[in-house]
C-alpha cells in the first residue's frame, strides 16, 4: 500500500534550552496509507494536538522526520509550507473558521481563489463539491445565515476543493448537535471510501472514533496503544475505545 503520512522517530520539546523544558512528544512512529480512516485520541495534555500542528506543518519537530506524500515537511521553509499546505492538505477545525463577509461558494474557492485557479474552473470545482455534500442550495448565503451543520459542511467543502492527500480534523465535531455530527462523520466516511481520501482525526469522542478503521491512543507523549475496527461493526467497536479509554484514564 501507498504511504501518505509517515512519521519516524519524532520528538516535540518546549522551552529554552537553559530553562525548564517540557517533551510534549517522545519518539512517535506511525504511517498513514492512502485511503485509511485513521483516529487519534487521548486525554488533555497527552500530545495529540502537538502531533497534529506538527502534522499540520504549523510547528516543527524537535527530531524526527514528518513526510506526506514523500516530501520531507520538516525541511519546508517560508512559502514552500503555505504552497504546500495549500496543495496538499485539508483542515476540518471544530471552529469552523469561515469569513463572515463571504458568502459559502466564496469561503469555498478561498483555497483555489489563493492558488490563482481560473474563475471558471472554480465554478466548476464548487459547484462539484458541493453537490457531493449537498449544499448547493446555501451557497449564495453567509455564514450567519445558516445552521452549524450546515457550515461545518461548507468548511469541509473547503478542505477539499484542493483533492488534498490527506484531510486533517481537529475535534470537527465539537460545536456541532448529534444529527449533525453524524451527518458530517458519515460525508467523511464515504469520502474516505469512495475517493480514497486519507483522513486522521483528532478527537476525545468515543462515537466519532468509532468511524475509524485503526485508532492511536497517546498517552504522556507516546502511543500507548493501537486498536482496528478490522470486520467489527461500528458499536462493537465503539464499546472497545470505550473499554481502553477507560483503562488510560485510571
């Protein structure tokens, strides 16, 4: 299988090298194959949003190598990370991070928009996604003029209106209700199976993780533990994380 993320031996550490330091990562090894589900979870504090900015390109590792899509993201400088980003990377944040002053088509092509992509093929393109993710009848309203779901779906809209390699999500699901969690969790499921979309998500809810194929749990900045859905139904393996997540807290 074709690896989209792999990262080697990572360590994350903060502070001043004479002062006090914390090691908010320890030597973290893990890969992404195209097309896997994958979730990331573990308490406050264990290190999953630190692995996932570092992911994210938004910091960079004290050792230890990030590539996606076979490019070295730690070795990326000034306008080679927002090129990069841009080009291969898709962000679901919980905040859902819309301009206010855009209506959904625009907060949509903003991506392609900064990639000077001609306005026809980005009609298009929005046009596309959008019927994939049925909002084509919101996208000539503002953000404040439609519901949570609804712009959680434009946000992801967003995300893959590049045809990224790898969609990132940090708690997508946090502001929403549960209708609309669900709804969102199922569209990146079937993105994830039909387009072959990689997708890792940050999460601390049991029920979204439980649409992963394989979960990471971290714990004080190492994976503790690795668990596949492999052919368990989604509650089977819903009770599992709820077994393990359990046992990490004790």
């Amino acid at each position: 299988m074709e690896k989209i993320v792999n990262v080697e031996d990572v360590r994350k550490v903060y502070g001043k090298a004479q002062g006090e330091k914390t090691e908010a990562l320890k030597q973290i090894s893990f890969s992404v194959e195209k097309g896997e589900f994958i979730g990331i979870m573990g308490p406050s504090g264990s290190g999953k949003s630190t692995l996932l900015n570092l992911l994210a390109t938004l910091d960079k590792p004290t050792n230890g190598t990030i590539t996606v899509n076979d490019n070295d993201v730690t070795k990326l400088k000034g306008n080679q990370i927002a090129d990069f980003r841009s080009q291969e990377m898709g962000f679901i944040f919980q905040e859902f991070n819309l301009l206010e002053n855009l209506i959904a088509s625009e907060n949509i092509a903003v991506p392609l928009s900064l990639q000077g992509v001609k306005a026809k093929e980005i009609k298009e393109r929005v046009d596309q996604i959008a019927q994939r993710l049925s909002i084509s009848d919101i996208l000539n309203k503002y953000p404040a003029e439609i519901s949570g779901g609804q712009k959680q779906r434009v946000a992801a809209a967003r995300a893959l209106i590049t045809q990224p390699s790898i969609l990132l999500g940090d708690e997508p699901t946090g502001a929403l209700d549960s209708q609309s969690s669900r709804d969102l969790l199922d569209t990146m499921k079937e993105l994830n199976q039909n387009d072959q979309i990689s997708i890792l998500l940050v999460t601390h809810d049991p029920f979204s993780a439980s649409y992963c194929q394989r979960i990471l749990f971290i714990q004080d900045g190492i994976i503790q533990e690795e668990i596949k859905r492999e052919n368990q139904s989604r509650e089977s393996f819903y009770k599992q994380i709820l077994t393990i997540l359990g046992t990490l807290e004790q």
